[in-house]
C-alpha cells in the first residue's frame, strides 16, 4: 500500500456528517486560539450541577499540577443517565446480548437508570462513602456496566479488574487500591469455557495481605455453586431486589477521582491510571461524538471488554453521555460459528462498529465468504483501536465488512489518555490505509528524537503531546512521583507516550508502536518488567529476559529467555510459562520460552534484549555490533540453544 492511496469519506456518509473540513479547520482554530472558550464550550457536551467558569490551569512541569473545569461539579451517572430520562427515557440505551442467540436484554435508559439506582443503594447500604475504591470483576453481563455507574452515582471509585488477571494479579490490584468491596460473579463464559471468577477472587483475597476489602458481591451468572464466606460474601440478587430503584446522586467536584483503571508500564507493577470526573466525561463525550460522528439513532458496538479503557470510554462513558444505543456482547467473535459477530450487526442493526486489529486479522481469516454472507447494510462507520492497524487488515475492513461505504476510524490512544488523541474526523478528514491521521482539535502532538529536540515537519520520533487535554489522567493511584517520572521526565514539559511515530508530508501520523519494555499482545499491554519480576521471584530461575517478535494473529508475541538457577532440566520451559500465567494471568501466557545457560549482557551488566529479539526472530544476518558484550561467545551459544528447542 502506498501512502499515498487516500480514502475520502463516500459522499453518502458526509452527506450526512455533523462535523465537515470547514467546521474541523474552525474548531482546531479555536482551540488553539481561544483555548478556555473553546473547553468551556466542550464542556456544555454534558450535564452539570454547577456549570464550571475555568478550563484549566495545568502545566506538564514541576509537579504536573492537571485540572479541567475545577470549580464544576457534577456526577457521572447523571450525565449517562439522569439527563437522557425527560428526552429519551424510553429509548434503549443498552442491548445487551448474551453468548446465545436468544439471550438479549433491552434496557432503556428509564430501566438502567433504575437498576443503576438500586445497585448504588446496595453499595451505600454497605458503608460504601464517597471516595472509597469498588472492584468490579464482572464478566460482560449488564450488571458490570450498572456497577461502574452506580459506583460513580454515589461518588465510589471503581477499579474494574479484568477477568483473566490471575489471584496474584488481582491481589496486587486489591492492595493497591484499597477496594473496601469487591463485585464478582460465580462464573464468567467463554465460548464453551467457564471461567471461574469467585474462586479466583477467594484466592486473591488469601493472598492479598493487607487488602481492606470488607465484602464480596457474588452475582449469580452461570449459577454454578459457590462457597460464601459468612459475614463477608453476599448474593447480589436478593440485595438489588430489595433495594430502592431511587437514589439521589452525589454531586461531585470535577476533579473528584471517577475510577481507578490499571495498566503496564516498562518497569515494576502495573500501575492505576487515575481518572477523574469533569475532564474525563467531557473528553469521553467529546471524542465520541467527534470520531464517531455521532447521531440520535445509532447503535454503537464497541467489542472491549469493559475492563480496559476502551470499555469504560466507548462502552460507558461516551456513548451513554451522548445519548446513544450501546451494545454489549458476551461472546466470542467466532463463537458457536464463524461469522458471530457479523450476525450481531444484523441482529442488532449496528451502525458503528469499534474493534481492535488482532480481531479484524482472526476474522480476516476465516476467509470472505463468512463475512459476505451477511448484510452488513446498517454499518456506516468502523472503528480500530489498540495496535497498529497494517494496509491489508485496514483495506480488508473497508471492503469486506464496511463495502466500501463506510469510513474506518484508525484511532490512537491510552489508558493514560482517557480517550481518543489521534483520529480521523471521518468526514473532514480523508484516511491513509495504516494511518491514525491527525490529531483532535485540542490535542498538541509533538515528535521528539532521543535527545528531545523537536522534529518539524515530516520525521520519525517519539510521540509526545505538548498541552494537557481534558481527559488525561492525573496521576498514578499513589504514586505521583512515578506518574511524573514515568511520563514528563524524557523532556520537561511534554507528556510522554511510550509511542514511536512517523510524520509524513501531509501531517498525518504513522505509530510505528512502543518504544520502550512494554509489548502489546492481542492488544493488552504487558510490561516485559512485569513477566521478568513473577519469574525472579521463583527459586528455581536465576535469571531471565522477555522480548516481543511480530506475530501474525496477535500483532506481537512474548518470549521468554530463562536461566534456570540449577542448571537445565526438562520440564524447565513449561513451568516458566505457567509461573508467568499465575502471576499476571492467561493472557500473558508466553508465545516460547527458551532455557538458556546465560544471558548477552552488556560490560556493564545490561541485558541486551534487541540481541535476543533478533535471536527469538531468527534474523541472524543482523545481530548488529557485539563488540559492547562482555562475553561475545554466548551468542553462538544462544543461537544454539533456541534452533535445538524451535
Ligand atoms: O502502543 C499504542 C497502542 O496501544 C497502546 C495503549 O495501550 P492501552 O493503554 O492498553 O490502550 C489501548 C486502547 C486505547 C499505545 O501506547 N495503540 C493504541 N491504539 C493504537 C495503538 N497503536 C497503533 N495504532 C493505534 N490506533
């Protein structure tokens, strides 16, 4: 694919669009000019008790002070919900479809605004107060979306936990947090698999020393039994059923903390992104309305789980802010048959379908018929987050699924940035096959070679943003001063993304993906700092390294490189990869591990990891310059060792 194929909205589409190329020019114009109306202004896209009068006084230097809208006050749930009730409280704000064809659920915002209500009551019927910490373990059943507003209804911050952390990531993110409560469920589904939530979590909870977490809701999903410990675990049914379906909200400071949401980094424990409430809901809104062009009628299909950013923004928070129709789905893409997710499209008549690469490459695979044999004719707009989308996978997108009629959103973004930085505004801004475009109105992208002199025009660099933008987050969840470390120490003043990225002639972006320890498999983010701690802590190793090589289905890989402290043994490799799976979870389950004697270091005792990467990938030819080893010879060794284990 050339860059220079270019893909202009179909007439059809900006026929229709809110936002054109005139209206896009103004709005960057006024964000850039007339910085404090133009947020104001944004700010209007939601409810509030107390309309704010200030913007923001942020700066990315000293101790990165970052405030939106300080003197608003208002509360999350009642911009998702409360504001829609006199205009469209019979309208279905949430499908919510289950792994089987006939398990569907409408809620309109009437209804969830009553079962939101009810479950805060619970909460605060447990001393649940403003500020304490909820952990909501929740597979993708409506009750975990209830739980995020009905924790922001009473002022609670949640922490959602992924299903597939395992006990020992969960007890991490347990202590971390402080959760006082824990929402699970007895089991979650997987296609035919069972996912034991409860049973993890009692285990987590074991472990968890020092956690503060007073009870457990157990939500029946499966109905399998469960053992309850007396005084601590609760059913949920019979508390929701018993509570009252009014509940005046909290209202709420802007910048009280709206939830705590964990992610990897380069080095040590993940780390909990704290977001909160007025920046965050205008950017939520904001950007959702902005990418995704939203209009009254749509049917928004965001796949995330909810336990990752994507989920809280374009699950929750944008849509339900705007007013939208969500979709919720429990299933697999390609679950019971091929061609699932297609017949919830139909099914369900989505208009805007948001999912991430490593899914469009697996459903790529199964080859077109499965996809043509759906209608597909009330999509009008695609959306991708999470990797780097490559041309094929994009033009497959376009074509296969949108049939050329709908515009497909590349979106770049983080846990750390709230919501989307880099998009295209679909009908302003025509799109480049593996290209985020450009950047939001508002949003201040810089790139910055290594030595943090800014590249201008077209170039290569680190992707940095130089202004704070609502929907950042503002510290890590005790920890300001890695928050400052971590993100405004490469250059004074800019926020660092992690992201490498390319400008070319017309502005746009090209991510060229992480540049520092972390990998993203499938799309979750794991810190190579993390897989090389749980495998320090075992006795059995002495020593070892995790890198990630390209990999078809996933976008990237992990391997693992181990020194076993007594020497080789068989089973050495398989129990490396299960320590890794108990320590963070299944999904971090390595791609190879290789049992090596030792590992290439530099004289100063660094690891070399593009040494190993290289190795992993087999590119023998190009292993660079190995004059800076201090004992050269390991790499005959290595190489050795890796072609005997495949
Ligand atoms: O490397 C970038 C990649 O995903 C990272 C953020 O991961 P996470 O915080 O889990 O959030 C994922 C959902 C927003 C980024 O640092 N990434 C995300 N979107 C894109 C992307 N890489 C390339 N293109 C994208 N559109």
């Amino acid at each position: 694919m050339s860059e220079s194929s270019i893909f202009p909205a179909p007439l059809s589409f900006a026929a229709r669009a809110t936002v054109d190329s005139s209206r896009l020019r103004q709005m960057k114009d006024d964000a850039l000019h007339h910085s404090e109306q133009f947020w104001l202004e944004q700010a209007g896209r939601i409810e509030w008790a107390s309309f704010p009068t200030i913007a923001s006084s942020s700066s990315f230097e000293g101790e990165v002070p970052i405030n939106w809208f300080a003197d608003g006050r208002l509360n999350a749930s009642v911009a998702c919900l409360d504001r829609h009730l006199a205009e469209r409280g019979e309208q279905v704000a949430l499908i919510w479809q289950g792994q089987d064809e006939g398990q569907v659920e409408r809620l309109t915002y009437r209804a969830l605004h009553e079962r939101v209500c009810r479950m805060a009551n619970v909460l605060r019927g447990l001393g649940v107060g403003r500020g304490d910490r909820v952990a909501i373990h929740l597979p993708m059943v409506v009750e975990g979306v209830v739980a995020m507003l009905a924790c922001a209804r009473m002022g609670a911050v949640h922490v959602v936990l992924f299903g597939g952390f395992s006990a020992e990531g969960l007890a991490d993110r347990l202590v971390n947090s402080g959760a006082v409560v824990v929402l699970t469920a007895d089991e979650g589904r997987r296609g035919g698999k069972r996912i034991p939530l409860k049973p993890t979590m009692d285990e987590a909870l074991d472990r968890a020393t020092g956690h503060a977490v007073r009870h457990v809701l157990v939500l029946a999903v499966t109905g399998i039994e469960t053992s309850m410990q007396a005084g601590r675990d609760l059913a949920l049914a019979p508390l929701l059923a018993a509570a009252s379906p009014e509940c005046a909200p909290a209202v709420m400071e802007a910048e009280a903390p709206l939830f705590v949401l964990y992610t990897s980094g380069s080095t040590g424990k993940p780390k909990g992104m704290v977001h909160t409430t007025g920046g965050y809901m205008v950017w939520a809104a904001y950007t959702h309305a902005l990418v995704f062009d939203h209009r009254p009628g749509d049917v928004f299909w965001c796949t995330a789980d909810i336990s990752w950013i994507t989920g809280h923004t374009y699950v929750v928070y944008g849509p339900l802010a705007n007013g939208g129709t969500v979709v919720l789905f429990e299933g697999l893409p390609s679950h019971p048959a091929p061609g699932q997710w297609w017949q919830v499209i139909d099914t369900h008549k989505v208009t805007t379908f948001y999912t991430a690469p490593t899914a469009i490459r697996a459903l790529m695979r199964e080859g077109d018929d499965v996809v043509a044999r759906h209608s597909l004719s009330s999509l009008r707009l695609l959306g991708s987050v999470g990797e780097p989308i490559s041309a094929d996978a994009w033009l497959w997108f376009h074509e296969a699924v949108g049939r050329g009629r709908c515009p497909v959103v590349d979106t770049w973004w983080q846990t750390e940035t709230g919501g989307i930085l880099i998009a295209p505004v679909p009908a302003a801004v025509p799109q480049k096959p593996g290209s985020a475009t450009l950047p939001l109105p508002g949003v201040d992208c810089v790139l910055l070679d290594e030595k943090g002199r800014v590249v201008a025009g077209e170039g290569e660099g680190c992707l940095c943003i130089a202004r704070s933008w609502p929907g950042q987050a503002r510290t890590i969840w005790g920890d300001h001063a890695r928050f400052r470390q971590t993100y405004f120490s490469f250059h004074e003043g800019y926020y660092f993304s992690g992201d490498g990225a390319r400008r070319d002639a017309d502005g746009y972006y090209w991510i060229t993906g992480r540049i520092d320890d972390v990998i993203n498999v499938s799309g979750h983010r794991i810190g190579t700092a993390e897989v090389e701690d749980v495998i320090a802590t075992d006795h059995r190793f002495a020593e070892c390294a995790a890198v990630g090589v390209p990999h078809d289905l996933k976008g990237q890989g992990l391997v693992v490189f181990v020194v076993p402290r007594g020497g080789p043994d068989g089973g050495l490799a398989q129990e490396a990869a299960q320590v890794i799976s108990r320590g963070i979870g299944r999904y971090a389950a390595p791609e190879r591990v290789y049992i090596v004697p030792d590992l290439p270091k530099t004289r100063s005792g660094k690891i070399v990891r593009r040494l190993l990467r290289k190795i992993a990938c087999n590119e023998l030819d190009a292993l660079g310059d190995l004059s800076t080893l201090a004992d050269a010879t390991i790499v005959e060794r290595l190489i050795m060792d890796v072609a005997r284990q495949g």
